[in-house]
C-alpha cells in the first residue's frame, strides 16, 4: 500500500501519478476520502488524549481531597462521564482506523514517472524485438490443432473429471512440459536465483501482502473449511517468505526462483482466449521474485527482464518487450514489461511474461524491511516476473516449431531433457 504520510502531504503528486491509472477518476476520489478520514482519525486522537490527560489530573485532585477529608463526589462523577467520552472517542477513532485501512488496501501503486499514460493496451510501448518470426511454406496450425491432431491435448476428458478450462497433457506434450521446467529451473539458478519449493496454498494475510486481496478475491480459488487459498502463482508465497522481517542491506537483492502449478478463476474473462492451453484455470509456472533497495530496484528490474527473455532467446523463439501504460498496469505494480512471443499459428504475439516492480507497495502491506548502512530501517522493494509461464512455452514452441507433416520439432537447448 502506499505510504499514508506521503499521500496526506503530497495528495497533488499523487493524485497526479494515479491519474494514469484506468479509473483514475475513481482513485482521486479514494484519495480525498483518505485524506478526510486521517483528519478525522488524528482530530479524534487528539480529543481523547485531552480527555485522558483531564482523568489524569482528576485522580490527583480525588487523591488530594480524599487525603484532605475533602468531598470528591462532583469530580467523581465528572470522571463517570469522561470515561464514557473516552471509551466512545477510541470506539470510534478505531473505527475510522478500520476504514481507513480498508481504503488504503484498496488504492493501487503510484505509476513510476518513466510509465506512459494511456487507457489500454492499444497504448503500450514496444521497447524491443528479438528474432524474426519464422516464414512458413504452409498454412501453420494453431498449438491446439497441433496437440489434438497429435493425440497429445485431451480437453474434452478433462472437462469430463474436472470442466471448462482443464486439459489432459499426454506422451511426448507432458514430457516437453516437464523439459521445460527443469531446463528453466537450471537456467535461472545458474544465474544467481535460489530455488525454492512453496505451499501451493496460503492465508488470506499472504494474499493481503501481495495486494490479491482485498480488491480481488474472486480471481482466486478459496478453500473456505480451512481458510486457504490456492496460490495464482508463486510470487505469493515468495514474497510473503520474509514477511514481518528486517533483512541486513548486505544480504540484498535476495533473488528466488520456484516452479508450481498455479490457480486462477478467471473471473471476467470468460469468452476470451477459451480456446486451447492459453487461459487454463490451472497452469504451470516459473516465477522470479527480487528483493532489492529502493537505490537498487529499477536496475535489478531491468536485469530481471533481461533473465526472463534470455529463457525465449535460448529457445530460439521471436519475441518483443511492451511497456505498459498506466491503463493497463496492474494494480500493485509501478512499471511493468510484458515479454509476447510471436504465435503463428494464430498469428498474433501472445504475453508469457509480465515482469513488475512494485517498488515499496508489497513491502508495506506485508511488513518487509531492511536495515541500511547506518541503522535505519526501510522497506524494501519487491519484484517479480514469469520466467517463464510454461504452458504458453509449450504453445510458443508448438507453432514455431511446427513441421509441414503436422509434426513439430524440438530446440536445441532442449534435447538434453528429453
């Protein structure tokens, strides 16, 4: 969440930032209600501290004309009544408290200055290509053509066990998948990440830390006789790994790198990308996760993005970088990259990564700080990235590997896994 001392004294420069944002209008309504409600929490903290300081001075006074035979009865009963004051004065200070706080889980992260505005995707930047898109001496097929011709994608049984939006990975496709997950892990720990292995469910705090929840708790599947839930992706259960911690400056960036299976309901998609692996409610994934300084954080940004296109460049696959505006960042982010590869068969880039900084957003929320070179504690920032999501891999290589047989082949870098 954002730093409430920082909006109250700068609600111009803020208001300025979310103005990017899709809905600006909405959040610059959020703001003033935030502004009103902490003058009212710091006006109602005042009255009853003044109420406290008068019951104060009252027990000395009862305390003096006790001890003096003296009649107490009317300061007594003065005292009845500012007790009453004071019970009702915090009841209600810790009810603007409450709201306050469920406002400022609410409002999204400030858009760093070097984020474009505009409404939607349509106003992206792309910052970069990599590869030329690969020309076909036939009509290239779409991966799901592919893998159903192949006898290697079983969605109607899937739907069958389960329903919409699962699917059988069969012979050669489960075994590419898996070749894509160790050969990502490798990767990524050759080049400085630790890997992890996470709970595949976490609390409801986890989500609230990675800014999930409130705001979007029906995009995530909620087991409610435990009061679990299970994770959208690993960046949860990463980030939240230290959280309510003070880290030492020297340990930082801290990089981490898990596969899981991830879970998403899809909520307000439906009718979009239905068809085949690309908008499944269960998928696998690499994530990266970055703890850095905010001195650090924009560089090690870039470098993350540099380490989730480097698994696309290996595999031989075209690709390009956008920039998003502020329209269509998400809601915890301050800039993000989203890495497309190009798809052939459905001739159209399509997104396998979304690479974000979040600045000190998370850090807030989940209580995650560091102690600088001389003392103080900060929060950190907190990154993330698909590196990459492993089902739209498969796709990607599916139709850019593809053979006039209706065959595919397989790169290079991956031979050795299979």
């Amino acid at each position: 969440m954002l730093d409430l001392r920082f909006v109250v004294e700068n609600k111009d420069k803020v208001e300025a930032a979310l103005a990017k944002r899709a809905g600006g209008k909405a959040w610059l309504g959020m703001v003033a209600q935030i502004i009103d409600l902490d003058k009212q929490r710091r006006d109602g903290l005042q009255k009853v501290e003044t109420l406290k300081a008068r019951r104060n001075s009252a027990s000395q006074e009862i305390a003096k004309l006790k001890k003096e035979k003296g009649d107490a009865t009317a300061i007594m009963d003065e005292m009845k009544l500012v007790s009453q004051q004071i019970k009702e004065g915090d009841e209600a200070v810790e009810k603007i408290q409450a709201d306050l706080q469920r406002l400022m889980y609410e409002v999204p992260n400030m858009p760093d200055a070097s984020v474009p505005a505009g409404k939607d995707a349509a106003d992206n930047q792309i910052v970069k290509t990599w590869g030329e898109p690969k020309k076909f001496s036939f009509t290239p097929k779409t991966h799901d053509e592919i893998g159903e011709k192949l006898g290697l994608m079983d969605f109607k049984k899937a739907g069958e066990v389960t329903g919409a939006r699962f699917v059988f990975m069969k012979g050669r496709a489960a075994k590419l998948e898996r070749a894509l997950i160790n050969f990502m892990l490798d990767t990524h720990t050759g080049r400085g990440y630790e890997e992890m292995i996470p709970p595949l469910m976490v609390n409801r705090n986890a989500l609230i830390g990675t800014g999930q929840l409130p705001k979007f708790e029906e995009d995530v599947f909620h087991i409610e006789k435990f009061g679990y839930f299970l994770i959208p992706t690993a960046e949860v259960p990463l980030t939240n790994y230290h959280r309510e911690e003070i880290l030492d400056e020297k340990v930082l960036t801290k990089k981490y790198c898990a596969y899981t299976p991830c879970f998403r309901s899809e909520a307000g998609s439906y009718g979009k990308d239905t068809k085949g692996l690309k908008r499944q409610h269960q998928f696998n994934k690499i994530e990266l996760v970055k703890f850095a300084t905010p001195q650090t954080s924009f560089a090690e940004h870039e470098a993350l993005l540099a380490d989730s296109a480097h698994i696309l460049e290996l595999l031989e696959i075209p690709y390009r970088v956008a920039l998003l505006c502020g329209g269509d960042m998400g809601f915890g982010s301050a800039k993000t990259y989203d890495i497309e590869v190009w798809c052939p068969g459905a001739n159209t880039y399509m997104e396998i990564s979304s690479c974000s900084n979040f600045t000190d957003y998370q850090a807030r929320r989940a209580s995650i700080r560091y102690r600088d070179a001389n003392g103080k504690v900060q929060f950190a920032h907190t990154l993330n990235s698909s590196g990459v999501a492993v089902g739209r891999a498969l796709i990607a290589i599916l139709e850019n590997y593809q053979t006039a047989d209706g065959d595919f082949e397989v790169p290079t870098v991956l031979k050795k896994y299979l």
